[in-house]
C-alpha cells in the first residue's frame, strides 16, 4: 500500500477523484482511510460515504458477508469517522446487527436488505413463531419506526408458515392491507397454500427490484420487469400452461437460467394442439437463455421447451432432464418437431439410470451427452 500511495501522490485530486470514482465505496474507504493526509481527506468526500455497499456479491443474487476482520476494522475505526455522512446503506442479515450498533445514522434515508432468508428475517423483525406471515406491520414495527429519516426502503422477503400451524388463512389481500400508506416503494405480495406438501408461501418486496435471481415463482405471479434477473426457478402444485411462460419470458427478459419443478400436467395442451398451426399461441423465446433444469416435472413441460411450434431456443443451451422423459417427448428420438431446437443445445445431462443408445447419438450429432446418476 506504501508502494501504491507514492504513485497514487504523484496524480492531481482531480485525477484521484476519476479513478477512484470507477472502484466501490467500500473498498475506497477501507484502503484510503488513514493512508495519509490526503488520501484521508479524499476518501471523505461525499461521493465515496453517502451510499454504501457492506457484503460481497457473489454469483447471481447469492451475497456473503464481508470478512469478521474486515468487517471490525470498518466498524470501529472507520464507521465513528462517516456515519453522519452516510445516506444510504446495503446489507446482509449477517452483519447487520454489527454495522447498527456500531454508531447511530442520523442522516441515513435508504436501507436495502438482501439475501435475507426465512429464518433470518424472523429473527430480525421478532416474530416469535412460524405461524404468520412477515407483511408491512412488521416491517414498521421493528425497522422503519426506529428510522425517521429513511424514505427508500428495498427488501425481497419470502415467508414459509406450516399449513398445520395455521388457523385462518391469509389472502394476499390481507397482507397488502397491511401496507397500506407504505410512503416507500411499491410493494408487491402474493400468496400460495400447498395443500400437498402442507405449507404456504407469502414473498413481499419492493417494486421496483435490482434482485438478479428469483427463486419458486408460482401462477400467482403478479408479473412486472425486472430486467436484472438472470436466474429463475419456478414451482408450483398447479400447472404451468403455455401463457404461464409467455409471462416470465415477458418478466426476465435478460434471463439466463431456468428450473421447473411442476408434477402437474398441462390443462391446456389437448386444446392448443386442436387449433391447426396454433395459431392463437405465440412461440415462446428467452433469448438470453443458456441453461434449463428440469427437476421434479410432468412430461410436458419438457415438450414445452423441445417442441419447435411453442418454443424457440437460442444456441448452445445447457439441458439437464431425465432421460425416460428424454425418450418419451421425442417419441424415442425420431420426433421431427422436436429436432430444431434439440439440435441448438450445447450439453445435455441425463439425470437417473438411463443408457446412452446409438439412436441418441444419432438425434444429437452435434451435442455433448453424459449420463449423470443421482
């Protein structure tokens, strides 16, 4: 770092403050800060402590928190120096707790909370057992009371309650009454009961979202843009029909991966092949689209993405999907209408016991296919 601030002395502030511009706040601060004098005085301007970043963004939405050392040092020496300046703040449930009890904020007017889990966000907004919903009464209670400054508020929570637990069920509608005067963000809900596996999900967030991956979304998807998304799972105990993934093509138009999980069979199937050419059904195309994962899923949502007549994939695709269901959509590997787009995928993973016969093969000349037992 000495070697560092020699050369970085050499340039004038005006030069200092373009490059250092192009970096992270955080990362200013921790190496400039008590440098010397005047790297000192830089890293204080306003531009590198109003609005500050304190986890490390790893793959797609995945966050991690910032090293226990790390996290200290920036707690004890730095923070009692700029936390007056500090207008906005991005944390992990983690090091919450550290980074607010390191000094007051009187300044602070943003506050974005993300990888916050279910556990996690019980634990932050006190509620004392799985048997509600985290909605907007909590959200007041115990974070945006406390803050008479904040007027930006971003968060993304999903909340898992056992069916068994419950005694009435919420409907959407009671959770959004709950937000009602929400001065912040647009605040979308909904909600879903799962009578087979007994639970139900209510996911809550601020509209509009910079999240980059969004995990079981259901039919009840409300929809939107959310042009940083890069990777989706969707789930439901209901089926996906053919407009289900006319809308999340139309949501995550950048996306990159996708996985179903969905036993249900299509209901609309029968009624699309009935029209000659289907001409009342759009072809879906992602076409940012690199990888799709088939988990648990009904045959037809294989055919869904196989099929040339209702799906239009780019090159060089990543497909991990069993490979009896394999076998079935392509009507052992002789299907015509399915060739197109199994000839655009890069890699295939067979997932189960399933022998790679000379007929694949031939059906993927141009593919790589390895069998994966799990």
């Amino acid at each position: 770092m000495e070697h560092l601030s020699i050369k970085l002395d050499d340039l004038p502030d005006e030069i200092l403050l373009i490059i250092f511009k192009k970096l992270d706040n955080f990362a200013i601060l921790y190496s400039l800060i008590g440098v010397n004098k005047r790297l000192h005085k830089i890293a204080h301007d306003p531009d590198f402590t109003r609005h500050l970043t304190l986890f490390k963004h790893l793959k797609y939405a995945s966050v991690s928190a910032l090293p226990d050392s790390t996290l200290s040092r920036f707690c004890l020496q730095i923070v009692p120096e700029i936390h007056h300046k500090i207008k906005w703040l991005n944390v992990e449930p983690a090091s919450m707790e550290h980074i607010f009890l390191a000094k007051n904020y009187p300044n602070l007017y943003g506050l974005g909370v993300y990888g916050i889990d279910v556990s996690s966000a019980i634990s932050l907004f006190t509620v004392e057992s799985k048997t509600t919903f985290i909605d907007g009464n909590d959200l007041k209670e115990n974070i945006i009371n406390h803050m008479s400054r904040l007027n930006t508020f971003t968060f993304s929570i999903r909340s898992l309650v056992d069916l068994r637990n419950q005694t009435e069920l919420r409907s959407n509608e009671d959770i959004q009454h709950t937000f009602k005067n929400f001065k912040y963000n647009q605040i979308i809900s909904y909600v879903d009961h799962f009578q087979e596996k007994q639970y139900s999900q209510c996911h809550i967030y601020s509209y509009p979202n910079k999240r980059k991956c969004w995990n079981n979304i259901t039919n009840n998807f409300p929809g939107g843009l959310y042009k940083y998304v890069r990777e989706v799972s969707l789930y439901d105990e209901r089926p996906f029909e053919h407009e289900y993934f006319l809308r999340i093509g139309e949501a995550f138009p950048f996306m990159e991966e996708l996985t179903i999980n969905n036993k249900k069979p299509q209901m609309n199937k029968l009624h699309r092949e009935s029209k000659s050419g289907n001409e009342d059904f759009s072809i879906i195309k992602y076409p940012h689209l690199t990888r799709v994962k088939f988990l648990a899923v009904h045959d037809d949502y294989v055919e869904q993405f196989l099929v040339d007549t209702t799906m239009c994939l780019p090159n060089n695709v990543f497909l991990a999907v069993c490979g009896q269901a394999l076998e079935r959509v392509t009507e052992n590997f002789t299907r015509n209408t399915t060739r197109i787009n199994c000839a655009k995928l890069r890699l295939v993973y067979l997932v189960g016991k399933y022998e790679i016969t000379q007929q694949l093969k031939d059906y993927f000349p141009h593919t790589n296919v390895v069998r994966r037992l799990v």
